[in-house]
C-alpha cells in the first residue's frame, strides 16, 4: 500500500536513488538494476539481475543468480546461479495460529503494519525466519515460500507450488502444498554433484567445461575420480 500512496516522482526519485547507492556499492560486480525495484538490506555477488518492479528486503544473493519482475524476497540467502521467477513471494512474514487470542501484529510486533501504530514495546513472536536458497535452484513463477525454509542445492519448484517445509537437493516438488514428484537425477549423480560443487568454480573453468553441462554422464566421467 505504501508505493499507492506516494507520488509518481517521488516513487521514482527513491529508485534512481536506491540504484545509483547500490551500484556504486557493487561497483565492477556486474549488478543490473531494473526499473522501479526496491532494495533494502541487501548483498549481492556478480552477474546477478534484478528484473522490474521487485522488491528485496534483508536478502544476500551470491553470483550469476537472478530475480524476475515483480518478486518480493525477504530475510533471505540465495546461493549462486539460481533462476527465481516472476511474481514469487519469498520469506513472507508468520502470523501466530494458536494460543494468542488474536493473529493481528498490533499484539505482538513493534513494526506498525497497521499505519504505524502498535501496543507492545518489543517483538513477543518471531514473524520472520531466514530462507535459505542453496545453489543452482529453479523457482517457476507464481511460487510462495514459506519464511524459514531451505531449499536444497538443485532443486526445482513448479510454477504456483507453495512451499511450506524444506525441499530435497536435486528434487522436484510442486501443488499447494507443494510436494516430492521426482527426483531429477539418479542417486549417484546426485551425491557426485552435491560433492564436485560445480558453482564453486570460477568463470574461466566454466567457459572451457561448458559442453559437459549439456550431459551430466559426460561431467561426472571427466571428474568422478
């Protein structure tokens, strides 16, 4: 509700503001900032992508990973190479279901939500928990994850999934709530590459070994050792 209520160039005033501090911060990283995005809080490795109109809060995003138009990501750690699609929600905020005679922050959280006002004078429940994102994962678009899960190295969420406990390395999970399809690979593969840490290479190596990324035999004959 708050970008409603401010004026048009004021909105856009804050952006250019916003991007030009970061950008400087992130001077020779390689970071592009598109339009209109909100950032707070936030770290950033190299080559990463903010696309349009998304919102990062309190994130660290390490390299070559990128976040599509109109994301919210708080409280979160993104590894490397990981595609985060539009129109995800990451780390939203927890309300109490039980015990508490009502679900309303006003109760319990000093942030104001409700136009600033609040009745206690510090936090009696923990609203948001750290998401972690390990590396190389695919979230489609339309994904809610829940604050304080962790989703495994290779992992892929299908697009509308709602994820609301941790995901498997190199697993498939997808529906509301989102649930175990497959796992991508075979077992072995998947324990060679949970130790090889392809991510962890630089550039150059990447460059000179990208054809044995199209064939994951063909990675683990040239270094399963």
């Amino acid at each position: 509700m708050e970008t409603l209520l401010l004026n048009p160039i004021s909105l856009w005033l804050r952006w250019l503001f916003t991007k030009a501090v970061y950008l400087f911060k992130n001077r020779g990283k390689h970071l592009k900032i598109e339009y209109m995005v909100e950032l707070s809080g936030c770290t950033f490795g190299y080559y990463n992508t903010i696309y349009k109109y998304t919102r990062l809060r309190n994130t660290s995003i390490d390299s070559f990973s990128y976040v599509a138009r109109n994301t919210l990501v708080q409280h979160a750690k993104i590894g490397k190479f990981c595609c985060i699609g539009p129109h995800v929600s990451i780390g939203l905020g927890a309300h109490p279901s039980s015990q508490y005679v009502s679900s309303h922050p006003l109760f319990y959280s000093t942030i104001g939500q409700a136009s600033g006002l609040t009745l206690v004078e510090k936090e009696l429940f923990q609203e948001y928990q750290e998401t972690i994102i390990e590396n190389d994962v695919w979230i489609g678009a339309q994904v809610i994850i829940k604050s304080g899960v962790k989703i495994g190295n290779g992992a892929i969420i299908a697009s509308g999934a709602v994820v609301t406990k941790d995901v498997e390395p190199y697993s498939i999970v997808g529906g509301v709530p989102a649930k175990f399809i497959k796992y991508r690979f075979a077992q072995e593969q998947i324990n060679f590459l949970q130790k090889f840490k392809w991510w962890e290479q630089n550039l150059d190596w990447l460059k000179e070994h990208k054809d044995l990324f199209l064939d994951v035999d063909l990675l683990m004959k040239k270094f399963n050792r």
